[in-house]
C-alpha cells in the first residue's frame, strides 16, 4: 500500500490522459468555429473588352457572383455587402454595374434583406450584372474591387476581385448607319474610323472591307487589293462579295481614334438591302491571317489614310459583336410571284402542270425564308388543291397536310430546293414544282377552284413590289369548258408573270447563282390519257 500523499504510477497515467483530452477539447474549439464563420466566395478576375458595348462580367458574359455562405439567411438583415470598386474608376466609364451604388459613387452597400441579395439555403449573394464599357485608354490595364461582408456591422470577411481590361488591338468602330431610299446607280459615302484598344504604339495596319451583292466601290485606292469581280447585270456575281484589303500607314497611338474616309460604293440595277462588311480584327503587316486573293490587283487612285479623331467626336459605333456593318437599303424591291394553272382535259385524263415561285425584280433578296439553321426544308408555296382533282404526282419537296375533316380541301406545303443560307435571289430566279393530276368526276356535280399562294415563315409582302401576285387560282376546264365553281379569295388581275402553255427560256433573263437550282423551263402544260 503506497503511502499517504504518494501517486501510483497508473493513476498519473489517468490524470494525463484526461488533461491531453481536455486540451484537445479546447484546441479544437476556436477551429471548429471558425469553419462555421461566414466566409465570401468571389471571382478572383473579371475582363472587360473596351470594344464591347454591352457584355457580362463573369464567365461567358454570365453576371458576376459574390456569395456569403454559412450564414442563417432567417437572420439575413444582420448581413450587408459593402463593394468598393474606386480601384477600377479610372477604367471603367460608370458604376451601373454595382449594385445599390445609388449615388454613383463607385461604392455600393446592401443590406442583406435589399432586393438586390439573393437568399438561399446558407447562402446570401449579390451579382455585378449589368453591362459596364471600358475605356479605351484603359486597354491591357487591370484594377482591384474591394468585397467587405459584415454582420451587424462588424467585418466577418473580406475579398479582393481583379478587374482586367482586355486589349483586343486596333478594331473598326464607326460606320455609317440608317441609309434607306437608296437609288440604283447613285453612291453612297462610307465615313468610317477605328480605335487602338491597346496600349501599343503601331506604324501600319492592315485592314479590310467587302461589300454584298450589289455594292461596287467607287475609287480604287493604291494602297489597297481589290478581288476581281466578273462584269454581271447587277455589277457583281450573285453569292459572291467583292472586297479589298489595304495597307495604311502612320502612327497609331495607345488608346487613339482615327478616321477613315473609306470613299462610296455605288448601287448595282438590282441592289436591294446591302451590306458592307468591316473586319473584325486589323492586323501588323506580316501578321495578318487573311490569305491573299488569287488575281487581286493594286489600285491606281489616291492613298488611303487615316486622321486623328478628336476627343470631342463621340459619333462611333462599338458593335457587340465585334463586327460592324453598313446596310443600305435600295428602292428597288423584289416581286414574289406564283403563277396561274388551268388543268384543261377530259374526265380520267392526267395533266401536268408546273407551279413557279419566283422573283420578278428589280430587286434582289435574300434567299433566306425561315428562321431555321438548315435552310433547306424552308417551306415557300402552299397548294390547295381543286375539288374533283386527284394529285397522281407530287415533287419530293411538297409534302401533304393533315385535314381536320374529310370535307376540308387537300393542301400540299412546298419547300425550296436551296443548300446554303448565304444564297441570293436575283431576279428572274425561280423554284419549280411539277404536278401531276387526274380530273375525276366532282361529287355532286359542284366543282371548286384551288389555289396557290406564297407562304413563308417570314412576310414578305412588306418589302414585295406587286404583293397582289403572292397569290394565284387553279381552275378546271372539261372539254374545253370551264366548270369551275367560285375562287376562294381574290383572282389576280391583268396578265400574269408566268402563263401556261409554251413558256421557253426566252421568257425570262435567268442569272445563274452558284447554289440555287435553276433549271430551264419547258411547257407545263400537257395532257396524257389515263393509264
């Protein structure tokens, strides 16, 4: 037995023990709150193109997010964001893009419970959402905003995001816009201008221009490389973009703006809405990616060059898209047309007929008649067939509509022959559909007319010369005699584009595109004796 005061060697192994647990206890107190403190979670960098008008903060043009986690959003009025953002004042044009900064001060300040926090599960958030413009001197610089969260308005964390201005380089940012009523054979002055967004200092640029179908440049620089374009009806092939791609020199300072008298484009005969294009980046010389075009040639005229654009001249467009267009609108319009048909025979005959979809000009338009990625299926006749006729042949373009009801007429929907969606519709172009009938013997007796119509997703008829021709009857003649009953809408008056009978080639002057199908036209017309 140990004596009285003394301590076995167990029972000092016990009193160890229990004073490393309770030392463990308390070292793990402080740790395990501080996990379940509030903590932010920011972006660490934003980027800011100076040459975007309009754009997002976060990743892909999302809104920026920053989130307080770990908190009770029960009690969220004990929590505020305070956002600093005086760092990136000088870079930035305004502070629309804080959150409750109503006195535009650089600094915004929400209260947790403010319309602008978003409350979830352990979470409150604030977006920096809106759509700030750099500046352009600013290009290639970067700034910090400063993120203080606080409960009951003491600090619980702090964040720092770094906002980056990007510099894209030198980009077209000025053109001419709103030309409408535009003559053809007149011209048309291209003011033009750019901005260096970047902090570098260039001595010359390469930059180009090409122009649609129905636009020629008027002057021929000599700094410049002109694409050959063969001589057509309306100046230029259908489908193909002329352009040229020039060399200018001088000194293009950091953050600088300059202006560029591009001269005049001149309006073919059959311009309608056009376009030119500028390039979406100007390069170094040397450095451009734009291949050379086989057969360009030099211009012979005076030099293009640029000129400082004062400060004060605030008339440039920044595009969102990082390409800017000119579009010019002609008065010349196009004529959409479908033709007529009378199917003449006797009862049991078959008879052929064609139905046409055509441009009649002066103008040309795009060949574009659905919303749609694939353009090929783009729906643009409608066919409503006569009662007591039987459609014995239909192309593979025309398709047959559901009916309701049995009484309700037969339909065919046809769509047009077209591959690509750059195409153009010049005038005199056209879509054929061939058809094959049989006249029966009507139900009691009564024989109704059909019709055919123009029918696009899109309305054409608002830029339609003659939109009275968008639509045409189908009739039937017996033996020579007419025993059609009444047209469902109004007949088209005076003669139309398109007869029945022997129409040749001779009929219209067809400009062959590269991509829709023209084909000759023969007669449509013919009667064959039921097999």
């Amino acid at each position: 037995m140990p004596p009285p005061g003394s301590v076995t060697a167990s029972a000092r192994v016990r009193r160890l023990a229990l004073s490393c647990a309770a030392l463990g206890l308390l070292g793990a107190g402080p740790a395990a709150a501080a996990d379940d403190a509030p903590r932010l979670e920011v972006p660490p960098v934003v980027e800011v193109d100076p040459f975007k008008a309009t754009q997002g903060l976060g990743t892909d043009g999302e809104p920026a997010r920053i989130a307080l986690k770990g908190v009770d959003t029960a009690s969220a009025a004990r929590y505020s964001f305070v956002i600093d953002a005086s760092g990136v004042e000088d870079l930035i044009t305004d502070s629309s893009f804080l959150p409750c900064d109503q006195d535009r001060d650089f600094v915004g300040a929400c209260p947790g419970d403010d319309v602008h926090v978003g409350r979830f599960e352990g979470e409150l958030s604030v977006t920096l959402n809106s759509r700030p413009s750099a500046r352009s001197a600013a290009a290639g610089r970067s700034g910090t905003i400063e993120v203080t969260a606080k409960r009951d308005g003491k600090t619980v964390d702090t964040a720092r995001i770094t906002l980056r201005v990007t510099a894209p380089g030198p980009r077209f940012d000025r053109a001419i816009t709103g030309i409408t009523d535009a003559r053809p054979g007149s011209t048309v002055a291209l003011p033009s201008g750019f901005t260096n967004f970047s902090r570098r200092t260039y001595r010359s640029l390469v930059l180009g221009v090409s122009f649609s179908d129905g636009l020629v440049p008027v002057e021929r620089f000599r700094n410049c490389r002109y694409e050959p374009v063969p001589a057509a009806a309306s100046g230029t092939t259908p489908g193909h973009s002329p352009g040229m791609l020039c060399t200018v020199t001088g000194t293009v300072k950091p953050g600088g703006s300059y202006n560029l008298d591009l001269g005049a484009v001149r309006l073919g005969p059959h311009a309608a809405g056009d376009t030119v294009y500028y390039a979406s980046e100007i390069q170094e010389p040397g450095k451009s990616d734009v291949p050379p075009v086989p057969g360009s040639r030099a211009g012979t005229g005076r030099t293009l060059t640029f000129t400082e654009r004062p400060a004060r001249d605030t008339t440039y467009v920044r595009d969102e898209l990082l390409h800017l267009r000119t579009r010019i609108e002609s008065t010349n319009k196009p004529d959409f047309s479908v033709n007529p048909v009378t199917l003449k025979g006797e009862v049991g005959d078959v008879v052929k007929a064609e139905f046409f979809f055509t441009n009649n000009g002066p103008g040309t338009a795009s060949a574009v008649f659905d919303g749609e990625e694939d353009n090929e299926t783009a729906n643009v006749v409608e066919l409503t067939v006569p009662q007591g006729v039987t459609v014995v042949r239909a192309p593979e373009t025309c398709h047959e509509q559901q009916r309701k009801t049995r009484k309700d007429p037969v339909r065919y929907r046809c769509s047009q022959h077209r591959l690509q969606k750059s195409d153009l519709m010049t005038p005199g172009q056209f879509e054929n559909f061939p058809f094959a009938f049989r006249l029966d013997k009507p139900s009691h007796g009564v024989r109704t007319d059909g019709w055919v119509r123009v029918a696009t997703e899109f309305d054409l008829t608002k830029n339609d010369a003659h939109p009275e021709d968008n639509r045409a009857p189908v009739g039937v003649d017996i033996e020579g005699r007419a025993e059609s009953g009444s047209f469902e809408g109004d007949m088209v008056a005076g003669p139309p584009v398109w007869g029945i009978g022997a129409v040749g080639a001779a009929a219209v002057g067809v400009l062959f595109g590269a991509a829709v199908l023209i084909r000759r036209r023969t007669t449509i017309r013919e009667t064959e004796q039921n097999q």
